[in-house]
C-alpha cells in the first residue's frame, strides 16, 4: 500500500506538471502565469498574479479605519465602546449599488463564531480562494453554508453625542448585517426603497435597534426606515 508520503509527493508532482503546462501556455497565449503547489493534504492548489482588481475584491467597501455599528440587544452600539449605545439615529445613505452598499457572500463557524467572507465568488476577503475557505469552514462546521450579507456605508446626517464619544455629523459609519437574519432586515428596507421609486438616490434613513428574542436568547439587529 502506498504511504501517505507517496501520495503526496504524487501530488506535488502533479502540480509541477500542471504549472509547467499553465507555463506553456502562457507563452502561447500571452496570459498571466498561474501557479500550482500541493498543499500537505495533497490538494493542488492554483494562484493567480495579484492584481489590483483582486486586491479590491478582498477589501469590501468600508475602509480599516471606519467607525462601525454594532446592533446589540441594549441598543445600538457605535464605535468600539461598549457604551456607545444609542436607540436610534438619522443617516444618509447612497442607495446605488457599489457606493453605498456591497453584497457579498458570507459563512459562519466555529465557537467563538468565525466569518469568512467573497465579493466575487472567487476570492475570500481574509486570503485565499472562496473555494477553499468553504472547505475549511465545513470541516469545522459541516452544517456551514453560505448566505448573502451586505456592507452599508451611513453618513450621520447631525452629531451624535453618546456616553463616551461624540461623532460628528458627515462621519461614515458602517454596517455589516453578517447574520441571515439582519439581511433580511436589509432586504426589508430595500423592497420598501424600490416601492418609494429611491432606489440610486441619497436618501435620508432612520437607522433603528431592535431586540430579537428566540428559544431564549436574546441579540439585536437593525432596521431602516425612510425619514420625512
């Protein structure tokens, strides 16, 4: 019987043979070379030149230094104080695609929960192919899927002064609704945006907490609402 070894060093061979196919046809085709190794499972796996419009496809829309919202049960929680919390606020938000939102593909796993995120079904958001990230996230979690999730640029439409900070009106405040359930939130929100006829408008938003109670336990989430 084969060792284990054997297998792999198969596989390592394989990819060799396969980058130095890929290679060929690289200088034939004039197209950017892909490289492929094995991994220690001995899965071969492919990677592509990075590019800059592969470094986009893993950055979302909301940048490092964003101050974020955070729905809990006690209300909404805004930048990294647990004592931020506020019911609701008034918001500006682009409703075109790409500006003010982005949709992406999210799965959840592990204890404490783990998120692994894809803007284009290719590449994953922490490294990495998609492909592989569903994998190790379903030997973690075999029930794991995948589901939609959206990132949600909000301008404060006028100061908001909280317990231990005070943002100023224009700051960027952004969302991730990362649970099914706060999509449909979102999802909500934009039948109600495409019945107003607002949808690719800047519209002004009441941004709301709200508590969800299920088999005894308790978390929050966040509604929007057209404001007059």
């Amino acid at each position: 019987m084969a060792s284990i070894q054997d297998a792999i060093n198969q596989a390592q061979s394989a990819a060799e043979d396969m980058a130095a196919s890929q290679a060929a046809a690289h200088d034939n085709s004039g197209t950017d070379i892909i490289e492929a190794r094995a991994n220690p499972a001995g899965q071969v796996q492919t990677f592509s030149k990075p590019s800059m419009a592969t470094v986009q496809a893993t950055t979302g829309l909301l940048g490092r230094n964003t101050v974020f919202l955070k729905p809990t049960e006690f209300g909404l929680q805004v930048g990294k104080e647990k004592k931020n919390l506020v019911e609701s606020f008034e918001a500006y938000l682009d409703l075109t695609e790409e500006t003010g939102f982005r949709l992406k593909h999210t799965i959840r796993f592990g204890n404490p929960a783990q998120y692994l995120s894809s803007y284009d079904g290719v590449t994953c958001n922490k490294g990495g192919s998609w492909h592989d990230a569903l994998m190790k996230a379903k030997m973690a979690a075999p029930d794991a899927e995948p589901y939609f999730a959206a990132e949600i640029k909000l301008e404060l439409a006028e100061e908001l002064a909280l317990n231990k900070e005070t943002f100023a009106a224009g700051t960027t405040i952004g969302y991730d609704t990362s649970a099914p359930s706060r999509f449909s939130d979102w999802s909500d929100f934009w039948e109600a945006a495409v019945a107003a006829g607002v949808v690719g408008q800047r519209v002004k938003v009441k941004v709301i907490g709200k508590e969800i109670s299920h088999n005894g336990n308790n978390w929050g989430t966040v509604a929007f609402e057209l404001a007059d």
